[in-house]
C-alpha cells in the first residue's frame, strides 16, 4: 500500500549514497566529471543537435553521448527506441546501478525529476504532424516515448525493478527535490533503498524558451560575477543509489557520503523570478538544517543554485547572507553551472553528485568563469582549484515557479558510522 | 502541531465538460449519458477531432483577473478552480497563513497549448517566440499560480505520470500530513484540451473522445465533527512492465481492496472502448456492487479524469448513497492504482469500514 504507508518502527535511519553516476558535458562517469569540476573545467559549446542559427545565443552544455549503451535487461528493439533523454538517465542510473553493487528488486521504489521528460521526440512529433498529417510513421513511438512516465519504465525495465514510480516535475529544482522526496522515504522506514535523481536533454523549444526570455548569457556564463549576463543550459543526469545506514552496512556497501538533511517551499513572488531577499531560499537552507541538525557554522561549503542570472544569483546572495549571518563571509561558495550549465531537471541530482565527489575528495569546484565578483557576496566565491577539510556541503536548487529545494550532505569516513 | 493518524477529505472541487464546479458534474453522471461531443479542428486534416471541451465560465470567476492569471492557459484556470471549490471556506484561512497548505498537482500532458504554441513560434522564427507563454509551459505553472493566488509558501509538487499518477498524488499528500510537513494539502489533477494530444491518443485508441478539467480533493487531518468521508487506502502502483502486463497490474491492484458488498460502489475508468478497458473490465469481473464509469460519461480527461473519478465517489459518499468507494484507474501506459474511500465513524474517530 502507498497509504497508509508502513512506517518501520524507531528513530529515523540514517540515509547514504552507495553508488552514483552522472553524465554532462565534462563526460559521461564520476572520474572525468570528478576531474572537470575540480579543475573548474568549461565544458560549454556550440549547439550540435538542433539548429541555432536563429538564436540570439548558440552554445550550451551539450553532452558527446558514448557510441553505445552499457548492457542492461532491455531487449534491444526498446534500446533503439531511446532517445536522448532516456539514454542520459540510463548512462547515470547504469554507473550508479554497479558501483552500489545492487540486484534487481520487486520493491525498489523510483524517484526522478524531469522538466521535459522526451521532449525532442515531441518536438519531433509536432514537426511531422505539421507538416505531413497523414504519415503516422513513427509517431505512436514517438508520443509514447516522449512522455518522462517511459523514460522512467525504460529505466525500471533496464534494471529489473519494480516499485512505484514518481516523477517530480518542479522545473529547475526537480532533481533536489527528487532526491530529498528519496531521503524523506527511507528516513522515516518508508523503503530501504531507493534509486533517485534527475535528467533532462537539451531541446529547441527550452533552449528558445530561455533565449525568449533573454536568460541566455550572450557572452560567458558567470554566476555571481558583476557584469554577469545571463545563463547557459546543459544537459545530462545524475543518479544515486540511496539506502539506510543499517542497510549498506548489512551488505558491508561501500558508503560515499551521507544526505543529511532535505527542505522544500515556494516562492509564491513570481512566475519567473525570485523574491529579491530570497525568502524562500532562506526557508529551505533553515528547514534543512534543521533536519539535518547543523548550523551554518558547519557548513564548509555551497554549491550555490548560481545560474548566473541578475536576479537569481543577488537573491541567492541574500538569502546566504540572511541565512548564514555572521558566518557567511567564512563559507566558501561557488557555482559548478559556469563549466556544463543549467542542466534543469538534473541540476540538482548533478549538482548533489558534485558535493559528493567534493565531499570525498576535499576539495572545491570552482567557478572558474568569475573575473569580478559581485559585492552583494561578502562569502569567499571560489575561483580557483582548492582543498579544504570540510565535513557539510550544503546545495541550493531553484525553479520557475517558486520551487525552492537544499539538501545537506556530509562527508563519510570509514568507521564513522 | 502533533502528527495526523486518519486523512479526511474535507473539499472537493471539479471542472469538467458538464461545467464549472461538483454540482454539474454530479448532474451529468446521474444523468448517465454520454456528454455532447463537440469538434476540434485538427492541423492538415479535413475532418475535426469530437471532443469534450469545458464550457467557458458563467460568470467570469473573480480569480482570473489575478495578474498571476490573466495570461494563464485553460488548465491553470481548471486547476485554480477546483482548488478553491474544494478549499471553501478555507481560502481565508489559506491566505492568512494559519496553517500550512501543501499542493500537489498531477498532469499527464499538462500545459500542452501553450508548449505547442511557443515551438510553432520557435519554428517560425525564433526571434519572435514570446516570452510570456514559455514559462506557462513548465508543468509546475500551475501548482505555482495556485500557491502564488492563496500565499502559501509550504512544499509543493507537481508529479506527473500517467493517469493513475492522481492517486498517487493522494497517498504523497496524505503522507506530507502524516508526517507534519502540512496541516492541510490539496491535491488537484488537471489537463487541457488541444488537437495535438488528440492526434497522438487516436495512434492507440481511434474511438476515444478526449476532454478536459480538472478535479481537486482537498485533505485534513483534523476530526470531523460530523461523520466525513476518509482516505482509507491507496494500493501500491503496480506498473506495466516487462514482466508484468497491464491485465496481470490490474489484478494485483484488485487483489489489495475490498472484495466489495453490494451496497459499495466501484468508479473505475473504463470508457466503453474495449481496447483499452480489458484490463480494467476483467479485474473487476466479479464486483457485486454498483460501478460508476465517469470516463463514459465525461471523455478521457488523462489525469483530470482519474480526478473526477475520486471527486465522483467521495460525492456518492458525502450523498449518502453508498457507505464505502472504490476508485480503480488501470492507466494508459504505467500503472494500475486504487483507492478506498469510507465515511468515518465521528465517535472513535476511525474509519468504519465493513471488513
């Protein structure tokens, strides 16, 4: 039964990463994802997959997809069907999948975030009915496989599970969302394990969509720079594999951090835009430490939302300050959407992904585009490759429409547990 | 404030072809015949799409000059107005911040007029694509312009799956309460009508006659001073797999609800087209109670209608007219998923269902 739900008995468990996996234009896996954010590598370029001539910008995070798919338990006909999207959420889930050593399950439950789901194959869709009404070739694939409810059964079916199914569609903080709603289950006993994360592909209508808007930085992406202008999209996915404490450490799993806390609200100010003081933002950080049981004096690093908007990086801003107080010109911040992009649904999965690799190897990813810093930010903006000894990393996810996620992760050691 | 133990439902609120609000939609299935069609034109074809489109409101409601909703597509405006029918005299309460309201908003298609819209501007030229319709395509625009109109700031989702994904939205609100992250969560399904979705549903189902709303149930935890209907359970969402075909999800989600007494009822969602109802219609073979089939009536509203479906018998309830209900959605391409609603017994403050 979804509900009531059986809760098992006791305190909350303690909820961990055993595997991840995570896909963007740095490259698909950990290790040239773990180098490129650490050397606050750029991976932005020009658009390969749809046509930008027309377009006030041309570059974004595009992802070069590997020349094959990993095995999985999907025939290979469903392979072929595929599209970009799918075979971005497949590369993350298959890493994650492997590393946490699981088998396939009749109780797994699934938790993504997706702002567009297939969105290219609607695109698709749309053109051919258009312009040949009368052709149904290839359409019943395409509408089917459009919708993020088959992305998802692809998944399930790639990997043998069966669980419910929930995608979460919170535009841009889908992803934080997707994986705090995955913590919220296995904390309070609702499940042991839980496969969670976000995807999104790059698409005309989104990529026109915020060009529309004028969101698109015609120049470079630089989140919380001055004379910042404007964001780049991206694409990719991000996976983990999240199970209790008691659970991994049944199976003797290799733990790679630990989600410690999680918050939700919105920002009912604007469609588009932030509340200039980020009052929700400052809801979320509050509310997850407060779950997580930290102060900001223990938060040793940010993976800031930054997407390099004017107004989302000085409401951000503020709301840090607000948030952190005193402590805030301590806290080391930075945005890794300035090397692969706003990555959308998947920002937040990628962008946790990041904290982890952070987390495990000490060090912090640079925002490496930044020339001249905002004022408004009294914190340390990292620009440089550096290590630090920190044991919180703290990341923001916000969307249209006021969705407003954090989430608290900390490092693990062997042993601490 | 301590954590729930039972989820009541205390609003309901529609829109659907039969009209703006529960009463129309009450009428129209009492009445138990199929809804007039109407055409839709269809791009590139001589020959209109029937459908059943939502009348336009009579009068104007007042929420739709809201600046968050002049520009607004059709189902942010379905969605907003089921939402407050079934908040009632909540509103208030809402927007002065004495409790926390979560919202849950669960599409299938969601914001396709205004998705279709801006790519056809995007193809024209991109130059000209209006910045105003973008952000209405994102599927949370809705669940934002209900929480922007009410002020609440507390969590909210938009899940979105296939038909079923409504009760699932149920069971993540009911949660959300068992576990105090909200006082009060409404939970809405919503979609809009537009030719392009029509195009792609006669690819698996030539026959089906789409439509349009919203339904929205609105749950507290609060002890009703008067018996009141209650979420009982919602079953697992058992998925069409591989392994596991829509018949065989059907029979598992029968398999965890109440075999049923004649004075039950049974809303399910088959729509008179053997295709897609087999599943459905053979895991219910045997219900010895009265079945309620809204789609027949109403369309296949996607996730609007598996909305009217729980809407139509909590109604049946709140009318008296049966003691328990049944809601059963074999989706169109995810999973099968019921619901038991009962009416509560006021005294012990649980439910009182018959097994």
């Amino acid at each position: 039964m979804l509900f009531p739900p059986k809760y098992r008995p006791g305190p909350t468990s303690r909820v961990v990463a055993t595997g991840a996996g995570i896909v963007t234009s740095l490259g698909a896996g950990w290790k040239p994802n773990a180098e490129g954010f650490r050397a606050g590598r750029v991976a932005i370029q020009p658009v390969t997959i749809f046509d930008v001539t027309r377009q006030r910008v041309k570059v974004a995070g595009e992802v070069a997809l590997p020349p094959a798919l990993p095995e999985t338990l999907l025939p290979t006909r469903r392979v072929r069907r595929l599209d970009r999207a799918a075979k971005l959420l497949l590369l993350a889930a298959h890493e994650a999948w492997r590393q946490s050593g699981w088998a396939s399950s009749d109780d797994l439950p699934l938790v993504l975030g997706t702002t567009s789901g297939g969105m290219s194959l609607g695109q698709d869709y749309y053109h051919q009915a258009i312009t040949r009404p009368h052709s149904p070739r290839r359409q019943a694939t395409r509408s089917l496989h459009y919708q993020a409810q088959r992305q998802a059964l692809d998944l399930a079916d790639a990997l043998g599970v069966r669980g419910p199914i929930t995608i979460i569609a919170n535009a841009c903080a889908s992803g934080a969302n997707a994986i705090g709603h995955a913590w919220d289950l296995l904390r309070r006993g609702r499940a042991e394990r839980v496969l969670t994360g976000g995807y999104d592909a790059l698409s005309q209508l989104v990529f026109a969509g915020f060009d529309s808007l004028q969101a698109l930085s015609p120049t470079r992406c630089r989140p919380f720079d001055a004379h910042r202008d404007g964001l780049a999209i991206g694409e990719g996915a991000a996976v983990l594999t999240l199970e209790t404490l008691e659970h991994a450490q049944r199976r003797h799993a290799t733990v790679l951090g630990e989600i410690l806390g999680y918050a939700a609200a919105t920002d009912a100010h604007h469609l588009t835009q932030p509340h200039p003081q980020g009052d929700a933002a400052l809801a979320t950080m509050t509310d997850a430490c407060r779950n997580a049981g930290v102060t900001p004096a223990q938060i040793g690093y940010i993976n800031a939302h930054g997407t390099g908007t004017p107004l989302n990086d000085s409401a951000e801003a503020a709301a840090i300050l607000r948030w952190a107080g005193e402590r805030a010109p301590r806290i080391p911040v930075s945005s890794t959407k300035s090397g692969i992009g706003h990555l959308l649904g998947a920002a937040g999965a990628v962008e946790a992904v990041v904290c982890l690799m952070a987390l495990r190897g000490q060090w912090l990813p640079p925002t490496s585009t930044l020339e001249s810093p905002d004022p408004i930010c009294v914190f340390p903006l990292v620009r440089q490759p550096t290590a630090l000894t920190f044991e919180h990393a703290l990341t923001n996810s916000f969307g249209f429409g006021g969705a407003n996620a954090t989430i608290i992760l900390r490092r693990w050691e062997p042993g601490i547990g | 404030m301590s954590a729930a133990e039972n989820i009541f439902i205390r609003g309901i609120g529609a829109v659907s072809p039969a009209g703006w609000g529960v009463l129309p939609l009450r009428e129209a299935l009492a009445k138990g015949e199929p809804w007039p069609t109407r055409e839709l034109d269809r791009s590139g074809w001589a020959r209109p799409f029937r459908v059943r489109r939502v009348p336009p409101p009579l009068p104007r409601p007042g929420f739709m000059s809201h600046p968050r909703l002049r520009r607004a597509s059709p189902i942010t405006q379905y969605a907003v107005a089921a939402a407050l029918e079934a908040l009632g005299g909540d509103v208030a309460g809402v927007k002065c911040g004495s409790f926390r309201l979560g919202v849950v908003l669960c599409v299938m298609t969601g914001c396709v007029n205004y998705s279709r819209r801006f790519y056809d501007e995007t193809l024209k030229d991109p130059a000209s694509a209006s910045p105003l319709v973008f952000p209405e395509t994102v599927f949370n625009a809705p669940a934002s312009h209900i929480a922007a109109l009410l002020g609440t700031n507390a969590i909210n989702y938009t899940l979105v799956g296939d038909t079923g994904t409504f009760l699932q939205g149920l069971a993540l609100g009911a949660d959300w309460m068992l576990n105090d992250r909200v006082d009060g969560c409404l939970v809405v399904g919503a979609e809009e009508m537009d030719w392009l979705t029509a195009d792609a549903y006669r690819l698996f189902a030539r026959k089906v006659v789409l439509s349009e709303g919203a339904g929205a149930v609105y749950l507290r935890a609060e002890s009703p001073a008067h018996p009141a209907v209650q979420l009982h359970s919602v079953t697992q969402s058992h998925l069409f797999l591989l392994e596991q075909d829509r018949a065989r999800a059907a029979r598992q989600m029968r398999t965890e609800l109440h075999a049923g007494r004649p004075e039950h009822l049974l809303c399910d969602a088959t729509q008179g087209l053997q295709n897609v109802d087999g599943a459905e219609l053979e895991a219910w073979r045997d219900w010895p109670g009265t079945k309620l089939s809204p789609k027949w009536i109403l369309g296949e509203g996607l996730a609007a209608a598996s909305a009217w479906q729980c809407v139509a018998a909590i109604d049946t309830l709140r009318q008296r007219q049966h003691p328990e209900a049944i809601v059963s959605v074999v989706g169109c391409n995810q999973q099968a998923i019921g619901a038991r609603f009962v009416i509560s017994n006021p005294k012990s403050q649980n439910s009182n269902p018959s097994e």
